[in-house]
C-alpha cells in the first residue's frame, strides 16, 4: 500500500513560491464511453474507455499561485472579458483546487482564469479539457512537471473522469484500473498515425438537463448495463484493432453500436434519460445517407444531442456539408484529432 502511494507523495514538494502558468487541452470524443462508476467523486469507471482528443474544441487556463493567500478567484472569458464564474462552475474548481492543494502540499490561493473555444455542457466534454487544462495550469504555477500518469490521475479525480484521456493527444485509453491509482490514461496511436476528422453536428448548445455524474449514478439502474458490461470487452478490442490498423469501416461500426448503447442506457435507467433531440435522429440518418452514397462516414454521441461524425479528412468537407444542410442543426463544428496539452510558465506577474 505505502509502495502505491509513492508516485503522488513526490509531488509533495511544498512550501512553493509565486508563479504562473497558462496549459491548454482539447475535449475528447469517446468511441468506448466511461459510463457508471464505482467510485464517482474520484471518477473510477466501472469499464475501460477509449477516445479520440480533438484539436479545435479546446479549454484554456491560467493559474496564478499566492502563498500569501488562501483566497481562490475563479474568473471566466467570457466575450473577450474576464467575468467571476457562477457559484455552480467555480465550486467545482474549488473543490479540484483543494484536491491538487492537499496532494502536492501547497497552501496558497489560485487565481484561475479560464476560457473555452467552444459551447460549455453541451455534450463535448467541456469539462474534460477543462479539468485537463486546470490540472496542468495549476501544477506548472506550482513549477512541477508531471509525468503523463500523474497527470492523468490527478484530472481523473477532478471527478471529471474523461479529463484523464484529455491529458493526452491522439488516441487514448483509460483503463478500468485494478485500483484507484491504477485507473490513468495511456496512448495508444498518436494522432499523425491516423488524422482522422470530427465533423461535431450542433443541435443544443445549452446546459444539459442530467449531467453526466447523474447518467453515471442512474446507470447501474438500466436493466442492460450488466449485458453490456459482458459485451465491453469484445467491442474495445475490436476497435483497438481498428485504431492498430487504421480500418474506419471497423471503427465505425463498433463506434455506432457503442454510441446507441450509451443512449439505450441512459433511457433505461431509473428514471429515465433522454439526451436526444429530434435532430438527433435527423443527423443519423443523414450519417446513413451519406454512407449510402459512398462516403465512409460514422456517428458518436456522448451524453447530450450533438453527434460527432467521424471520416478522413477526404471525405470531410462532402461530411460537413451534407450535415450543415440538416435544418434542425444550429451549425457545425469541424475538429479533428489533434496533439498532447501544452503547459507554459510564465515569469511571475
Ligand atoms: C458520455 O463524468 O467525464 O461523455 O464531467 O461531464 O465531462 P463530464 O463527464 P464525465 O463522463 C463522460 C461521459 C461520456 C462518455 C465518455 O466521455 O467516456
């Protein structure tokens, strides 16, 4: 047990002096979707998930680091200007804060500035990039260099369980992990072995009605989640096979499968949830047209209306188009997969 705690208790390394540091991370889309958990304010799924880190869809934060105060200042871009987040967002930055605080040993307050390039909670993992971002930002003010695991298991516990695949690039899997500190992200192809598209189809940009830590804690409660468990394993070597050898038309289908399992799920749980929107379908079946019509496209969900619409960069702009003349979708975003995080200090303000 002592031998496990090792890796955290090194970047016990306070006290720390002023400093600052600005990380960026992108949003991920799931093609294995972590969905219940068996630990869910630390974020321990109870099955292996794999994504795809897009490059587009990205969270920035800067963390300044104060010895000198205990104060947080949680502050949002929002048109341009620095605003004070609402109660809701900066208590779970807070709370992410005290976690990095009381493992790495630093006292201070943080001023957190944070900025988001695309919709917030509309089922794009905001908080995925987020966290990622706020892990990395906080621990470069702190002047420490994590390794990828620490980095990974220390967004995990944000609680924000698919912030630990955001604090990689490329195509990535999170692992059910035998223990807690076993369950961190690793690569599995980096994102120039295989540049594959993410045309994401816009159909509500608002707040979700269940956020995901509700999906996760009704799960257990669908009459299916126990078959699908049985059927995980299967699907998540098909589509490392998929990913091995760079087969769309094996990712795909898997990825589909998975997807309607997700959303097949959430309406069977207890009560039950509907992320779906009418446009929702409308976009599938455009997905299905457009594979009719020869082009290798596949749909994703994640828990909310969007669909993500996986092709190669060939076929993306005959994607976007077709899905852009859907009339119930507000717009789209073309993204793709894209590189690790980037973290730089800055001289102390
Ligand atoms: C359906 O608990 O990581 O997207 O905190 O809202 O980002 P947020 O969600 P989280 O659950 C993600 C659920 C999912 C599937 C997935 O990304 O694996």
């Amino acid at each position: 047990m002592a031998e496990r705690r090792t890796e955290l208790e090194t970047i016990h390394q306070g006290p720390f002096a002023a400093g600052a540091a600005t990380a960026s991370a992108a949003a991920n889309i799931a093609f294995i979707k972590y969905w219940g958990a068996r630990d869910l304010g630390a974020a321990v799924p109870n099955n292996p998930s794999i994504s795809m880190t897009l490059d587009r869809c990205r969270s920035r934060c800067r963390a300044i680091y104060r010895p000198q105060t205990s104060r947080d200042e949680i502050l949002l871009v929002q048109g341009g200007t620095l605003q004070t987040a609402p109660a809701s967002f900066a208590g779970r930055i807070v709370s992410h804060l005290d976690t990095l605080r009381a493992l790495t040993g630093a006292s201070g307050g943080f001023r957190i500035e944070t900025l988001n390039t695309f919709p917030h909670a509309a089922g794009l993992a905001s908080s995925a990039s987020g966290f990622a971002a706020l892990t990395l930002a906080v621990a470069g003010s702190l002047g420490l260099t994590l390794d990828q695991k620490t980095a990974s298991l220390l967004a995990r516990r944000s609680g924000s369980g698919s912030a630990a695949r955001s604090t990689l690039g490329g195509y990535v899997e999170w692992p059910r992990g035998e223990s807690e500190e076993e369950s961190y992200a690793f690569l599995l192809l980096p994102a120039t072995d295989w540049p594959l598209c993410d045309v994401i189809a816009l159909v509500e940009t608002g707040e979700k009605e269940v956020s995901s830590l509700e999906g996760h804690r009704r799960a257990p409660l669908s009459p299916h989640y126990r078959r699908r468990l049985e059927l995980l394993p299967e699907r998540l070597e098909a589509v490392r096979r998929a990913l091995r050898t760079c087969d769309l038309r094996a990712l795909g289908e898997v990825i589909e499968e998975e997807a309607i399992e997700l959303h097949l799920i959430a309406m069977s749980s207890r009560p039950p949830i509907f992320y779906w929107r009418p446009a929702t379908l409308a976009v599938l079946q455009a997905v299905r047209e457009l594979r009719a019509a020869g082009v290798a496209a596949y749909a994703t969900m994640d828990a909310g209306a969007n669909v993500h619409v996986i092709c190669e960069p060939h076929n993306e702009p005959a994607v976007s188009e077709r899905l852009t003349a859907v009339p119930e979708v507000g717009g789209v975003l073309r993204d793709r997969v894209g590189p690790d995080p980037v973290v730089a200090r800055e001289a102390v303000p």
